[in-house]
C-alpha cells in the first residue's frame, strides 16, 4: 500500500478526513505516521482514535528550523514514507525538506490560489478584501511558499453574512473532499506535472 505522512499542528480535520478515506479504502494509500509540532494538538487524538501512530516533534532548544525539519524528514523516510501531506501544518517548511521531498510534498490552503497565499488567516483576508468567491487549493509544496504547482481546487460563495467562522467552515467542507482525492490520485500515478502545470490522467 502506498505510504503517506502527515504534519499537522491543530485541529485535525483534515488528517480526519483522510483516515475517513482510508478506512472506507477509498484513499488507495495508508497514513503510516502523523508528526505534529504541538503537544496537545488535536490531531494527536484524531491519530490515536485511529489507531494510526503519532509523535509530537517539537524544535529542541538552540535548534535551527533545517535540522528539526530534516529530523521529520528522517522518521518519514524510515517508516518508508512515499508522500508527505502537510494538513494544517503552522511552519514553513525549510528549503532542505521542501528539496528531499521535491514532487512528494503537497499543502492544503483555504484560499483561491494565488489568492491569499503564504498567511495563516487567508480566510479573514478573503473577508476584507470583499471577494465574492473563495475556496481552497491543494498543491505541491515548494520553496516559494503556497506557489507550488497546484493540484486541485474548489470555489465556494462569499455569503453577504459570512464571518470567517462561517466562511472557514464552508471552505473546510470542500478541504476535507479536495485532499484526500488529490492523495489518491497521486498514490494511483495519476498526475503528471509539467513545470508549473499539475494534469490528472482520470480512471
Ligand atoms: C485548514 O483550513 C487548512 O487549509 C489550513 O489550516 C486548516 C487546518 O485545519 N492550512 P485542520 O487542522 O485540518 O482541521
């Protein structure tokens, strides 16, 4: 079975979304090992419910972000992980493990991309700059951070009484669908990238 990691720093949902995928074998790929930076996150509950196993990885001390990040890169590799999903992971990836998992790391971001990328709070910003429609992107991972090539995505309407609770949770929807079927795609060999130009060979 096609091998998958995950990082995750929070809630969870869309790591949740995934092992729903697994367990129901609609993902074509097995969530091997769940790094998460924060003690405590829920994601670690998510994992642990599912019997999927889990380790809190924090940045030690003194430590630079390369070395912790390339320590994640090192457990990915030795649970023979063929793909790295980062599923509302809260830190940049470091140019070293973007480079070692060139082409095997991809990112879901609640926004249109290139529209409000690189920030954590893209749904507010949608908000305020008054777009009518929003959604979210899945894409490879890259060092220009959310410019990677992208994979899929999914618009969702800007309601007139939308706050970002509202909004978020609409996007989220969308996310939760988006993510897991651009894993299965890649874990069947399904897409093909050309430069910046991710196509999907459907079946
Ligand atoms: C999602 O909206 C994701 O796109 C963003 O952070 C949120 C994480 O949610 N990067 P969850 O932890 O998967 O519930």
């Amino acid at each position: 079975m096609f091998r998958v990691g995950v990082l995750a720093s929070g809630r969870g949902s869309n790591l949740e979304a995934l092992l729903r995928w697994q367990a129901a074998g609609a993902l074509g790929a097995e969530v091997v090992l769940v790094l998460c930076n924060r003690a405590g996150a829920v994601a670690l509950d998510v994992a642990a419910r599912c019997g999927v196993e889990a380790a809190v990885c924090t940045q030690a001390k003194g430590q630079d972000r390369e070395s912790a990040q390339m320590e994640l890169s090192a457990r990915f590799d030795d649970r023979g992980v063929q793909l790295v999903v980062t599923a509302g992971y809260d830190r940049v990836l470091a140019p070293a493990f973007v480079r070692r998992w060139q082409g095997r790391a991809m990112n879901v971001h609640p926004s249109l991309l290139p529209a409000f990328g690189k920030s954590l709070h893209a749904q507010a910003e949608a908000l305020q700059h008054g777009v009518k429609v929003a959604g979210c992107t899945v894409h490879f991972i890259t060092e220009d951070v959310d410019g990677g090539p992208i994979i899929a995505q999914a618009a969702v309407p800007v309601l007139p009484d939308d706050d970002v609770a509202t909004l978020s949770a609409r996007i989220l929807e969308q996310e939760h669908r988006l993510l897991p079927e651009a894993v299965r795609a890649f874990a069947l060999g399904r897409l093909h990238v050309a430069g910046h130009k991710v196509s999907y060979a459907g079946g």
